[in-house]
C-alpha cells in the first residue's frame, strides 16, 4: 500500500443500465464506469477530476466480477489509478484532479 492511497472494491450489478448495449448477449463494463468509480473515490477526499492524463484499459471487466480499485498520488494534481481483478492487470493511469 502506497501512502495516501485509496482503496475499494468494484463489483458492477448484471443489471446496471450501460451493460444493455456493451455489448449484449456478452456484456463487459465499460471504461467509463471503472473512471466514474476513480472519480467518486476522489471525490469523497474533496477532490475533483478535471483531465484524464493517461489511461490504458489492458483486461475486461465482466459484470458482478470484483475488482480492486487503488488510486494515490504522485503529484499534487496527478493521482495514479490502478484497477486489478485477482492477479489480472484491468486498467492502468493518471488522472488530473483539483480541489472540488
């Protein structure tokens, strides 16, 4: 554990909206609920995303699969997120924050 980091586990419902058209009959979470759940985690630190700097989607994330969510800083306007489902690497990247 890096200092200052947070942690939470991620585990998307089978019947969340966005999954009806990504993709049906196979659905797969999309990108963009894995950066809202970095987004809120900050949030509730004060801080608010205003830049995604980098972010590199590597595995699918399926739903009701859990997954570990890990963000800390590197700098003072770039936190590091790291996304990884048991010894699987899904997400990797750097979001630019500020206060909120």
């Amino acid at each position: 554990m890096t200092a200052g980091e947070l942690r939470t586990t991620l585990r998307v419902p089978a019947t969340h909206p966005a999954l009806r058209g990504h993709f049906p009959g196979r659905p797969l979470v999309p990108a963009v609920l894995l950066l809202e759940a970095a987004a809120m985690l900050l949030q509730e630190q004060g801080l608010r995303v205003v830049g995604i700097e980098r972010a590199k989607f590597l595995a699918p994330l399926q739903p009701r699969q859990a997954a570990t969510l890990r963000i800390w800083p590197r700098t003072t306007t770039d936190w590091q997120f790291a996304i990884d489902r048991a010894e699987m690497a899904i997400a990797r990247g750097v979001l630019r924050v500020a206060a909120a």
